[in-house]
C-alpha cells in the first residue's frame, strides 16, 4: 500500500467528505490523491510540523542554549529551523560588563536589539561620584586642589520651581558653558575604564549640550564625548566614556548653545555601562573625603539624642554616651529650627560631651565638626577639645565676630588615646548651643540626619549589628542561655565567664564578660536563625578584648546534632603586654550552612596557659560583608530598633486559663474568671484603663464581684489617691490617727494602714448588695472590729490567731452597706476581698501609684503576699511596670531581674495563673535610659519563663511626641508621663486587653 506524502507544514484548515463526492484513493496512473486522501494528508501534515517545533525547542532546552553561548551557536540555531524569524533570545557576552545581550531573529540574521543584562560586576560597582552642591559646593567655590568650577559665574538658589530639589541648584544664563572638574587621582578608576556620566540640569530653550572631557597633567584634552543636542525642561542624559590612558582629570560641562537660562542640580558618574544613579555611592573614608560626601555620624539639635539620654553634668573620667553641662532650653527662640538648646550665663560654659565609641569613629579619623550656636554679644568662642579622662588631648577654637546666631566648622584630626569629645560654647554673655553636626572626612556636614534630604537617601554608613551585646544584661539577671544556647553545648568547654565591671574597657560602659586566669577555653553560641543567613553572604564575626597574652578565635557553625560545617580552624592573636584590640573572624556562608545550621559557636582560648591576667571581652559583634565594622557599646539604640522590629507580642497562647473561661461564658457555660492588675499609677487610676477594662469585661461576660478593695493611700495630704477598687466606685473616709504603709508592706498591693488609735474608724462606703463572700485582709496581729450599721453594733476579730496574713470572713448584709473598722488593739489592716455567687468575671486592682518593680519585688517574695495572692486566686496576672524605674533610672538589667522575681512568686502563689507582663509607651520625660531598653530585657525574661508579653508602645505610636498632649493625637496627660484619662489616653491598653485575653 502507497504512503501519504508528508509535508512538515500547517494547514489553515481540514476539509470534509459530503455524500456527492466519490469515494476515490490514490490514482497511479496521474499520481493523483481522490478526495479520501485528502483528510489525511492535512492531519499528517500538521502533526509533522509540530513534532518539528517541539524538536526545536526541546534541543534548545537540552543543549542548556538559553542564552547561547555564543552569536555563532546561535546562528547555528536559527539555521537549523530551531528560532523562528522575528524571535528574541538571548546571548552570554565576553564582555566582563555584560552578563548577557538580547538578540532576535532578523530574516535568518542573528542581529543584537542594544539591550543588554549588566554582569555582577557592574551592579556592585554602583556610583563613584555623586555631587548635589549640598556638602560644601554652594559655601565655597574655590575650595580644594582637585575639584573646581570654570566658566560662567555659578548663583546657588537653595529651592527652585523649575528644578525642585531640596539641595542647592545652580543657575546660569547666556550662550555659556559651565565647567566642573574633578582629579581622577582621587576616583577608584583606571587607564581603560568605562565610566558612565550623567547630570541633573534644566533648559529653557532646546539645544543644550552635555560634554566630557578627559584631560591629561597639563590640562590638554585627551578625549571628549558629547550628547546630542538635549531638549527644554528638565533633563537626565548619560554619556559612556573610556578612560584614556594619561587622564589625570575629567571636566564635565553643561552647555547652553541658544540664549536663554540653564541650571544644573547635580552630577553623578559610575563605572561601566551601568546608569549612575542620583544617591550617595558607598566608599571607604580615605574616598569619602576625597569625593566630598559626608556621612553624618551626629545630627545633635539636642531634641534628639538629649532628649533620649538627657544626662546631666560633666563625666568623671571616661563619658558615659551621651552628656551635657548647662540648661537645657526646650523649644528655645534663639534656634531657627525652634528646637532645644543647652544655655549658659555669663561666667559658665554650655557643653555637649560626645564618646567617641558612639560616634564609629576611632583615633586617628579625619572628621569635620560643625557647630551651631548664639551669643548675646560679641566674641563668643567655640571650643571643640578631643580629650581622654587625664585631660585635653587637642583643642580648636572658633571665634564669632558678631553676636547673635553663629554656623562654625572646623577640620581635625583624632588624636591618640581619645575617648571622647567636648563641643562648647564660652564667653562673657550668654551663651546657648543650638545643634552639632559630625562627618568623617574634610566635608562639612548638614544640619540633617544622614548627609542627604529623603530624595537622595540610601547611604547606610555602618552595618547593622547582627549580635548587639545583650548578654551584659542577660547574665546579670541570672540568665545561662543565650538565644536557646547554653555557654557550653560542647563537653569538655568551660562554662563562661561572669559578668563585672572591667574599669580598663575603652567603652563608656564597662561591663565586661570575663574569662579568669587559666580559664581554659569559653564558648558562645548564637542561634543562625537570628543572622538570617543566605548562602553567599560573608560573615564577619568580631570581638573587642583587653588581654595581656595569646588568645585564639575560632568560630564556626554546627548543626542541631553539633555537627561541625564549616571551619574551625583559629586564628592567634598575639597581645605583647595588656592592651585592646579587635578580633576578627570572617565566614563564608555556604549553602550547606543555610539551609543547616542551627548555631554559630565562637570559640575564644586563652592559649591554655594561666596567664597573668584574665581575658575581658569588651564589646561584639556580628556584621555582613567582609569589611571592618565599628564596635560600639551604644545598645540602647539596637534595642529601640529591635523592639520596634519585632512583634510587640510573645506567648499569647500561653493565656490557656483565660481563653478557656472566658470561651465558656461565650457559649453561655458557668464559669468565672479571676484577674489581678499589678502596677503603679498606670494601673492604679482606675478609670485610666483597668476599671475600664474591668467595667467591659463584666458588661461582656457577667460580673462575679467588685473584687479587692485596697486600703493603702500614699500620705495624709494625699489621702484622695487612696487605691479603692477597680470599678471606681467604693469610697474610704476615716476619722483619727491612721499611719499609711505605701509600697512598702506584704499585702496584695504591698499597702496598708494602721493605727493604736481605738477611736479612730476606717471607713469603706457603697459595697453593693448581693455579696456573697466579704473578706478582710489584715497583719496577723491584734484585735479589730468592724461594723455595718453605723457602730451600733461591733464585731471583734483577733488578727494573730492567723499566719502569715489574716483572712477573716466577714458577717454583712444582702442589700448595699458601708463598713466601719476600728482598732481595739494596735492593728494594720490591708483591704477587702467582695465576691459574689456570679459567673462572671472579677477584676482585683494591685495598683499602687509611684511604686516601682523593684519595691514590688522586694515585697512579693514574703509568705503574706503570696497567701495574699493565692488567697484572691487569680486566673489572670497582669504586671505593668517601668515607668518609676525609668525615673529613677534603674539599671536595665536589674529591672529585668526585679520583673523575674515578681513573675516567680506569682506563680508559686498561684501555679495555673496565666501571666501577661506588659511594658508602657515611651513617655515625655526625656529620660535618662529609654523604655526600649527596659522592653528589651522583659522580653527576654518573658521568653525564657514562658508568659505572655506585650509592647504597649505599638498601641501608641513610634515615637513620644507622636501621642504627647501637645500633639494632634493628645493621647498622654501634660505632665508627660500618663495616659490621659480626660482623652481617653488609656483606651488603647484597653483594646490591646480585649485583643490578648480573647
């Protein structure tokens, strides 16, 4: 039988057999197909052209062609049938520049489109030079050997309609050119390079011309390239150059051919073929002052930093962060940016002392200070002495001819053994600092943070600190396991070090993890999912240590099963006497180490020997990339960042007993929910947010009582400010000699009163009816009685037949009543326990105002408070402290301890509570450590004990003044520390209940 003859083409369509058509086949004798053959012949002829296409594209597939290799292998393909005309694919270029360029099909023509994927290489070479006239073009125009201006006489306008930048613009006019030069020696370029140029400028007329030219020692040009002629508006063209060999300079010239005004905003240049972009490249220090960007590494207008850390008077010796000596000045007149200033009088000096490990620079940088001040007359001084705690180390003096607002600057030189700098203002007048702005290099810095508006920001100067130094803290609470690692995961490695101060740290603080004399070896261990580690980065691990010997640094990632994956070989560092240096230790992140390590281990030796002093590690870190990063020992900051980073919630599961009560009156079940509100005057209002809270809670789900009602007030005078109930309601009244005991005794909110007086009454007034359970909490000591019709009739109760905390039930009427006390003998009552047969929800305010977590803590430990506590029996425990502490500037990590010593008795008391440790928002006071660093460690307390843990600081803003009572959003009282009831200041601590317990 004959076969079909098969064409690979495609066939528009099928044709169909109709019942006049004969049924005919193949005719030999005219080699002829009847109309039978027909169907199949199409049908045959598309499945061989598409078996054709697939084969195509599947060879491409197989040969790992996409891209080609080459334009002849591509070629090669579409000769062969396998790229149709008109396709677009791509080719691997030799280019080091180019990883790839497009190419199509042009009528059998592999033929390039222009449009290629820039390699590796040039996306990580970025900008070299970018220059929006904001560091010091607009001040000084004939400032510095290697960068000039040339042509026409340049105006600087600091806003302009046409070019509506932030930063400085110049304006031109005229058939002129404008020349800016820069020395190429000072560039990272070489001979045969390939630079791209580009400028921000604006034309009022079209016809413009953008030039570069390359000059050679004696200026003669070398080469030039030039645009074509650029239209009106505003314009970005790029020219790409090579570098010629000899080129000593590059002059860059904006030139208007037509008459009419021109302005240039700013130039940029980057390396290859890759567009310069209009944002602050990123160099190293020598090329920081070489291309005229500053980076500031202060912005200090003293609302900022001062109001963060306001610590006043002169340090003694080494300055601890941040302080300053004179009166500070809120909102002062004489600043023009109507910010803070520090003031002085005649005869005094205004200071601002800056430690140099918060600045990340060291001895030895090149930085420019820039100063801004006022002096109510003539001839005031600036002052800036970089200094040491035995003295001035150098000085600078700058003196303002005119009184009134003076901008000064000066250049210097960090000295040898410098650990801090002094900025002052002197003078026979008035005097008053108004801001200080520091940049490394010769470049002077803006009155800004960072060195750039928002248009042109992106420059981080200092890498984040992957492993900010947390343990200071941590292990002076008690904590052995750092990030879910003990000390010494690995047999046979000494457990660390301790925790002390180590005077001879060049850091401000001088905490220090020591290891003792003959400590052997000390690992760390920190857990990779806190690094979020890719494969391809590059670790730098560093460690600040004083030693007087050998040490050797290892570090290195093990898997969960301690499996070493990557290397563990150290590294010696020698320390011929004893000194400070920086150990360094650098890993490449492999994707075996990605996807499974599960800590890094650094392992520090002290050569195994006992030397004849310990090794002191100072300072750490963790850093990406391979560079040298700065150890500084600021961390609050990395804990305000840390804080706002992370969810401001831990361990709300964790609430078991409150969820499962409160889903059983949710489905209409009998139950009752106990909770108890520990705190200070945050808790203690009741109508601030817990009788709030209280009132809500009973209104949803029922009430089974009023709860606790607390007898303690903080003085006579203060007697209105007595703790009462949470729902507001109850009132105290008394007659005679009564003593308070405030935030200072055993009791359920650690107040009391007493008295010896037997004529004196204490006095509880509006207990409402139905209770079914009343209870009086009192010392076990003495006889006290109590009545509720008046004293008509008494009832005796002698307190020391009772231990630890006499709970007596009390005989009171069905309907509402008061009650009277009264001593018999010399007594000191606590407060009341009202409950009632209910479900529903009971609510026990422990708030008492001004106390702090460290009289709690003092307090919470004694058998009376925890038979207090068990007694009340609280399903729920809520502890909200921080803002005392934060007054009295407690240590960190000694808050952090007094918060785990209160968590502890509260569940020795009551071992199925659920605990919820809340921290408040930053307030106004511009305290001496801020509420992120007391968040920070209570975190990690509630992390470690597994409670639940909230930031109220989410539920306020990002910043005090965002929710201050001067403020849109009033949400904090004036005496800028309370929520403000007035505006409902307390509500948002109200919703973030309702949130956590439901």
């Amino acid at each position: 039988m004959a076969k079909i003859n098969e064409q690979s083409v495609w066939e528009p369509e099928i044709y169909r057999l109709t019942t006049e058509a004969a049924v005919l086949g193949f005719n030999a004798d005219d080699n002829s197909d009847g109309p039978s053959n027909v169907q199949g012949q199409q049908l045959a002829n598309r499945t061989l052209f598409l078996r054709d296409e697939l084969t195509a594209y599947n060879g491409l597939i197989k040969s790992g062609e996409l891209p080609f290799t080459s334009v002849a292998q591509a070629q090669a393909a579409i000769n062969s049938g396998k790229i149709i005309n008109g396709g677009i694919f791509s080719v691997r270029s030799e280019d080091l520049e180019v990883w790839a360029a497009e190419y199509i099909n042009s009528n059998g023509i592999a033929t390039p489109t222009g449009k290629v994927l820039s390699s590796d290489e040039v996306v990580r070479r970025s900008n070299l030079l970018f220059d929006s006239f904001n560091e010091y073009s607009s001040k000084n125009i004939t400032f510095g050997n290697w960068d000039w201006y040339s042509g026409a006489t340049p105006t600087f306008s600091l806003s302009d309609k046409d070019l509506p930048l932030t930063t400085p613009v110049i304006k031109a006019s005229g058939i002129t050119s404008f020349d800016k030069f820069y020395d190429l020696t000072q560039l990272p370029i070489s001979a045969g390079d390939t630079m791209t140029f580009s400028i921000i400028a604006w034309f009022q007329n079209t016809g413009g011309k953008f030039h570069v030219f390359f000059l050679d020692s004696t200026r003669s040009q070398l080469s030039v390239t030039s645009s074509d002629p650029l239209t009106s508006g505003i314009v970005a063209p790029n020219l790409v150059c090579l570098v010629p060999s000899g080129a000593v300079s590059v002059r860059i010239r904006v030139q208007n051919t037509i008459d009419g005004s021109f302005k240039i905003g700013a130039y940029a240049a980057a390396l290859g073929r890759f567009q310069a972009e209009f944002s602050r490249s990123i160099p190293s220090k020598s090329q920081q002052d070489a291309l005229g960007t500053p980076t500031n590494i202060v912005y200090d207008p003293f609302n900022e930093m001062l109001s963060v850390r306001p610590k006043q008077g002169l340090p003694a010796g080494v300055v601890d962060a941040m302080s300053y000596a004179g009166i500070l000045i809120k909102n002062s007149s004489n600043s023009p940016w109507g910010k803070n200033g520090i003031q002085a009088a005649v005869g005094a000096n205004a200071d601002r002392i800056l430690a140099l490990s918060s600045l990340g620079v060291m001895p030895g940088d090149i930085i420019t200070v820039r100063v801004a001040a006022f002096f109510s007359a003539v001839n005031g001084a600036i002052q800036i002495f970089c200094r040491n705690q035995d003295g001035v180390l150098s000085s600078t003096t700058l003196t303002a001819k005119s009184s009134g607002f003076a901008d000064k600057n000066s250049t210097l030189t960090i000295p040898d053994l410098t650990t801090y700098i002094t900025v002052r203002v002197s003078g026979a007048m008035m005097k008053e600092l108004l801001a200080i702005a520091i940049a490394v290099g010769k470049s002077v810095p803006e009155y800004i943070y960072g060195s750039l508006p928002a248009e042109y920001s992106g420059y981080q100067r200092q890498q984040p600190n992957l492993w900010p130094d947390p343990w200071f803290r941590r292990y002076e609470t008690g904590e052995t396991q750092i990030d879910g690692y003990g000390p010494a995961v690995v047999a046979g490695v000494a457990n660390p070090a301790y925790v002390a101060d180590y005077i001879a740290s060049p850091f401000a603080r001088k905490k220090s993890l020591i290891i003792p004399v003959g400590g052997g070896q000390t690992d760390i261990n920190i857990s990779a999912s806190r690094l979020g580690l890719k494969a391809g980065d590059s670790l730098t691990i560093t460690l600040g240590v004083v030693a007087a010997q050998a040490i050797n640094l290892a570090a290195y990632f093990r898997t969960s099963t301690g499996t070493v994956i990557s290397s563990s070989a150290s590294q010696q560092y020698q320390f011929p006497s004893m000194q400070y240096q920086q150990l360094v230790k650098a890993i490449d992140v492999t994707q075996e180490i990605a996807d499974t390590a599960d800590y890094l281990q650094v392992r520090v030796m002290n050569g195994q020997t006992v030397g004849a002093a310990g090794v002191y590690i100072v300072a750490r870190g963790i850093f990406v990339g391979n560079s040298s990063p700065v150890l500084c020992d600021d961390t609050y900051n990395d804990d305000s960042v840390r804080i706002i980073a992370n969810s401001p919630t831990i361990n709300a599961n964790t609430l078991r007993e409150t969820h499962k009560r409160l889903m059983h009156r949710k489905l209409n079940q009998s139950a009752t929910l106990v909770t108890a509100h520990i705190g200070d005057s945050w808790t203690h209002l009741w109508n601030r947010w817990s009788g709030i809270f209280a009132g809500k809670m009973q209104a949803d789900f029922g009430s089974a009582g009023i709860g606790y009602i607390g007898f303690g007030y903080p003085s006579d005078s203060a007697f209105g400010q007595y703790n009462g109930n949470v729902l507001g309601q109850i009132t105290l009244t008394k007659t005679g000699a009564w003593t308070p005991n405030y935030a200072s005794t055993e009791s359920a909110d650690i107040c009391s009163v007493s008295s010896s007086d037997t004529a004196a009454t204490f006095r509880v007034n509006g207990v409402p009816a139905s209770a079914s359970s009343v209870r009086l909490f009192a010392k076990p000591k003495g006889i006290v009685q109590y009545s509720t019709n008046g004293g008509a009739d008494w009832t005796q109760i002698d307190l020391s037949a009772f231990s630890n905390v006499a709970i007596a039930t009390l005989t009171v009427p069905t309907t509402a009543f008061n009650i009277w006390f009264q001593p018999v003998t010399s007594v000191e009552i606590y407060g009341l326990d009202v409950q009632t047969t209910t479900d529903g929800v009971r609510c026990h305010k422990l708030g008492a105002t001004g106390s702090s977590a460290q009289q709690w803590a003092a307090q919470v430990t004694k058998a009376a408070w925890q038979t207090s506590l068990t007694a009340l029996a609280p399903n729920l425990v809520t502890i909200l402290h921080g803002t005392n502490d934060q007054t009295s500037s407690r240590n960190p990590s000694a808050f952090a301890a007094d918060i785990q010593t209160i968590i502890t008795a509260v569940r020795a008391a009551c071992p199925l509570s659920d605990v919820l440790v809340m921290m408040p928002a930053e307030n106004q006071r511009n305290n001496a450590v801020p509420m992120a660093a007391y968040a920070s460690v209570v975190r990690d307390v509630c992390a470690k004990n597994k409670v639940a843990f909230h930031n109220l600081q989410a539920n306020y803003g990002d910043a005090p003044p965002d929710y201050a009572s001067t403020s849109q959003r009033a949400w904090f009282n004036v005496d800028g520390i309370h929520p403000d009831p007035a505006t409902g200041g307390g509500l948002p601590i109200v919703a973030a209940m309702m949130k956590l317990v439901e």
